[in-house]
C-alpha cells in the first residue's frame, strides 16, 4: 500500500541514517564511499515536467520513489489526450517489460522451493515448446533471466524456428521469447496456468490488487491510452482479451485459468487468426503487466527491503539475482531479472534497472539496493524515455549509463 507522505518529509527520511536488517538479508556495507539514495525530483524540477512533456509529445506520466518502505508518488497529464482523463493514483499503466522483474521474482521462489533449477535444461520441462537443436538443448532459466540463451528478441512467424544464435551462456542477447520459454517451463512445474502462479506467489502476498498480466474489467476505465506522434493508440491486450471470451465461454473456464497450449487453441478461432507465437500471448512475463504505480512500488519495497514472509527469496538466491552474469559493456551486465549498472567511480554501490518499450509506452526502473531506494516512472507516449533519462538523473544525481546504450 502507499503511504502518503510529502516530499519534504520524504527527503528527511532520505537523510536519516537507516540499520540494514539482521539474518542476512542484505550483506553489510564494505564501501567507504557513502550510499547515494535516488529521491524524487524537485520542486523545480516537477514545475517544468509538464513543459518537457509537451515538447517530447508524451501526455502523461506517473512516478514513483521508494526509500525504507515508504512511497513518494507524482502524477501529472493525461491518461488520454482526445478525451482528457487526467493521470492519477487509480491510473493503471501497461508495464511493457518493466513484467520481467517481477516475473522473476515470482520464477526464482520456485528455485527457492526445489522446483526449478536454474541450470537444468528448460527442454527437459517443457520438450515439445522448442525444437532439437544442439545449442538450444542446453538453454537454461539462468540464460534466459540474465538474457544470455541465444534467442532473439520475438520470431514474426510461426515457422520460425526457436534456435540461438549462438552457444547459450557466452554472450548477451535481449530475448523476449526466452522469458516467454522459461513462463511455459513454469506452468507446467507448478500445474497452473500463468495468470493464477503470479497472481497467488507474487502479486497478491505484495498487496498488487490492481496488477495483472491478463486483463481487469476496471482496465477499462482505468487504463491509459499511449501516444504516438499525436495518434491515440490502444492497449493490446484490451482489444484481444473481449475477443477470446466467447471461446472460454464454450470450455466453462475463465480465461485466468488458461495455460499456454489453452490460450493457444482459443487465438486459433479468432478470425483472422494471428501468428501463434509469444509476442502475440497473453499473459505474457515478458510484458502485459498491467499495474499501478502504488502497487509497482509495493514489488520494489520487497526487491528493496523484504520483510513479507509470503514472498521473500532466500538471501543466497536473492543475491544471485542482483549478481552480475552477462556482460553487455565495461558499464552494464544483466542479472537475473535485473540490468545492472556499476558507476564509474565504483563507490556508493550497483544500481538495478530495467527499460519498458510497447510502443506508445515506455517505462523505466531503478534501484540502488545499498540505500534501499528506488524509482519507477510510467509514460505514455514513444518519446517517453527522453523524459526518463532526465527523471533518472534528477532523481540518482547523475547520468546513468543505461541510456547510452538502449
């Protein structure tokens, strides 16, 4: 839940020495250089976001700051630039891939439980999801989390086949379609479709009652339109999930209850049928998360501080997924779930992060776990991270070297 609480305060508490938790939950602090806790913008600095909006075309943002389980949130724009819905804290926003972290949470809780192994081969859950191949017989959830398995991002067609480009674990490579693998390999570890695992391990224990990564019927209302050069686009998913109800009527189920191959058989009756591949799904752990700036920041405070029994990682795991795997450049390496920066200087320890890009919406996260902050910005427009990078430098004190590279 957020906690209401103004920016001054805020910045009081940001000031105030904290004491990390005992029994090991975070490791403590070896650094001489002091933490760098994100805090949220300035006063002057939120007076001239609307204006920064404006120029870059993007309507509407939401953002939210974490520091010791307390949340600062700023809303502003429109949800909607024909109908003039301004932002709010009801606001729902697509996610886009800002999904994956939290579908990793939820995907290392069975690792903590003995159910997935992190490097057995994910061929081995779910055989018929990936063709023979030498290389792709190897690809394991450690690849796909740290984005090192060798897939491409998404296949455009069904016929493509699902082989690496080259020996899993030995480069980066961003792909969409192996954290798309490894949520088959969880359906069929824990005999329940996606929408139900996630909702049950992660995102009800977290108090997310406004998130799903299939639809809500309050979505409707709630949920912004993106942008794109002054064409109102629509969510996907809202357009897809009316169309796939008749079908789910006919099996006697609802739709939260569809696995995969279920999901799979009901697109195949729509008329035209699309491409039945992965980027095409929903749910999807790659990016259909539909959530709220409150109950994002609620994923955070747990990534961040812990302290809910129904869902945090054991420590050991838990510092696996902040560790770096995959190297990208001498700045940049991907966790598990997690990008990762290390500054230049060194000190004041990693920030985690993470970009989300559906088109018309675009996200972006960052965390620094050394300080127990973080902070979480939604837009809605494709010009949405030319407003993150000066978010994200407002609220870290300096350029992060993420926006170089995306």
């Amino acid at each position: 839940m957020e906690t209401p609480i103004d920016r001054r305060a805020f910045a009081s508490l940001l000031a105030t020495p904290f004491v990390l938790p005992a029994l090991g939950r975070l490791a403590p602090l070896r650094s001489v250089v002091a933490p760098k806790p994100i805090t949220p913008p300035s006063a002057e600095f939120l007076k001239g976001l609307p204006r920064m909006m404006e120029i870059a075309g993007v309507p509407g943002v939401a953002m939210g700051v974490v520091k010791d389980g307390r949340v600062w949130s700023h809303h502003d724009g429109l949800m909607d630039s024909v109908t003039k819905q301004p932002v709010s804290a009801e606001t729902m926003w697509p996610a886009a891939s800002l999904s994956k972290p939290v579908f990793a949470l939820g995907a290392l809780h069975l690792v903590d439980e003995g159910k997935l192994d992190l490097d057995r081969p994910l061929k081995s859950y779910v055989p018929g999801h990936a063709p023979d191949d030498p290389r792709g017989d190897k690809i394991t959830a450690r690849h796909v989390l740290s984005h090192s398995s060798g897939l491409r991002n998404w296949r455009g067609r069904a016929d493509q086949p699902l082989v690496p480009d080259f020996e899993p674990g030995t480069r980066f490579q961003y792909s969409g379609e192996g954290i798309y693998y490894l949520q088959h390999a969880v359906e069929r570890i824990t005999g329940m479709s996606f929408t139900q695992f996630m909702e049950q391990r992660v995102l009800v224990p977290l108090g997310m009652r406004s998130s799903t990564y299939l639809w809500k019927g309050e979505a409707a209302v709630r949920l912004v339109s993106g942008h794109d050069q002054g064409q109102v686009r629509t969510n996907y998913t809202k357009d897809l999930f009316p169309k796939l109800q008749p079908y789910a009527e006919t099996k006697g189920k609802f739709l939260d209850a569809f696995t995969y191959e279920d999901m799979a058989a009901a697109m195949a009756t729509l008329t035209p049928p699309p491409p039945i591949v992965p980027n095409n799904m929903i749910p999807n752990a790659s990016g259909s998360l539909l959530t709220t700036i409150a109950d994002y920041s609620a994923f955070l405070i747990e990534v961040l501080s812990g302290g809910n029994a129904a869902v945090d990682l054991k420590p050991a795991t838990r510092d696996e997924m902040m560790k770096p795997r995959t190297t990208i450049n001498s700045a940049l390496s991907w966790g598990l779930g997690w990008g990762i920066e290390q500054p230049a200087s060194g000190g004041g320890g990693k920030y985690l992060w993470h970009w989300g890009d559906n088109g018309a919406w675009k996200n972006f996260v960052l965390v620094h776990p050394e300080s127990r902050s973080g902070i979480v910005l939604f837009t809605n427009g494709t010009r949405g991270l030319n407003i993150a990078r000066r978010v994200m430098t407002e609220a870290s004190g300096e350029e992060r070297a993420a926006f170089l590279w995306l």
